[in-house]
C-alpha cells in the first residue's frame, strides 16, 4: 500500500485535517489509516474511483462522519449497500459507542470491509447480503437506524430500510442536493411502505463547506385490525 501525501487543505482552501481532527479527536489515526486505505488499496480494487482521492477527506469520510449528530449514544446502526464502509466506518470510528453493522452484497466489496476491520481493531459485524434477504434481517434487523449512501432511489431504500429497524427506528438516507425531490416524488410510496415523519435534515453545517444532506424517516407502528 503506498502513502498518499495530504496538505490539509481543499480544494477551496478549507482545512480538511483540522476538520477531521475536530470530528475523529483521539482516533484521528485510524480515520487517517481509512483515508490512505480507500486511496490506495480502494482505489486499486475499484471500490473507489481515482478522481475522488483529492476529495476523500470532504466529499466522503467526512461528509459520513457527520451523520453522527442525527444518532443517539449507544445505538445499534445498520448500513445498507455500505460499499467501501460510508457511511458505516466513518461513523464507527468517530463513535466507538455506536453498535455497527454493515451489509454489503459483494464478495470484494465485503472482503476489503473485513480487512479494514479486523486490521483496526474496530468493533463492527460485516454480514454479506442484501439487505432485502430473510437471512440478513434475521441477523441484523430489529436495529436503531439504518444508513445508506448513494445506493438507491428513496422508494427502495424504503423498502429494504424499514424491515430493518423496530417500530419508531430511523432511516438516514445520505441523499445531497436530490433529497427534497426524492421526498417530494416518493411520499405517498414512502407512507405506504411505512415510514412517516420524513424530513430533510442537514449534518456537520459548522463544519463542512457543504453539509451533508439526509432524508430521514421514521418506522409506524403498523394498524391494528378492528375486532
């Protein structure tokens, strides 16, 4: 694995360590060590494209990091089509208190998550499927929240989110500039499969030169039948 060099500034002249310094504190080691991971040895099995490396700090590690402000200290997080780990490591390392899962349905993809973290020591369950599978909602559904990250349009992350997370769970879908459209076009079909309180929420506002945007939604209950 070879070191990529980081000077600390973006692309705008934004100081992305200090940031991440600020996010990480005393685990900022094992974020740098994710950091130098996705840009070399993501890049070479294609879980990261090499245009993003000048931008892994801000437009990735960071911007999942940030989602921490939206979950409770303890809680049991699943992330659905986690990837190369975002959101799911990002978080587990900037809250070591947070019970993480992540689902990913392909064999490189769930080998390299494994290796990072076993490697790091992180205290993570990487499971291998889809989401959608009875298997892996038997394994890691009944969860607090449950995060996405560029992996569907909202209506099937929906779909394979709420089976995952109890009554009153959450889903925080990282969306970007599309998250009030998708809101918008797919209310009904949300309501239907049975998430409700669904706003737009912004993360890391004070910190990041463009918070993170997130759909979240709440599980209801389901309606009980008259007798």
């Amino acid at each position: 694995m070879f070191h990529v060099e980081q000077n600390g500034l973006g692309p705008n002249g934004w100081d992305e360590l200090a940031a991440a310094h600020e996010v990480f504190g005393d685990r900022f080691d094992i974020a740098e060590r994710y950091y130098q991971s996705l840009a070399s040895d993501g890049v070479e099995r294609g879980l990261i494209g090499p245009r993003e490396v000048p931008r892994l700090w801000e437009r990735h590690i960071l911007n999942c990091a940030v989602l921490g402000e939206l979950i409770g200290e303890g809680e049991s997080v699943v992330d659905v089509g986690s990837g190369a780990g975002l959101p799911g490591i990002p978080l587990a390392i900037a809250r070591p208190d947070l019970r993480i899962t992540l689902v990913e349905p392909l064999l490189r993809r769930s080998v390299y998550l494994a290796e990072f973290v076993e490697s790091n020591a992180l205290d993570v369950l990487v499971v291998r499927g889809r989401a959608e599978e009875s298997g892996v909602i038997k394994e890691a559904g009944g969860a607090d929240v449950v995060t996405s990250r560029a992996v569907a349009p909202l209506e099937k992350l929906a779909k394979w989110s709420m089976p995952l997370v109890h009554e009153h769970g959450r889903m925080l879908a990282l969306k970007g500039t599309s998250a009030a459209e998708e809101v918008s076009r797919d209310r009904a079909s949300l309501t239907r499969l049975g998430a409700g309180k669904v706003d737009v929420v912004e993360c890391g506002a004070d910190l990041l030169p463009t918070p993170t945007l997130v759909v979240r939604a709440e599980r209801q209950p389901r309606r009980r039948g008259r007798r």
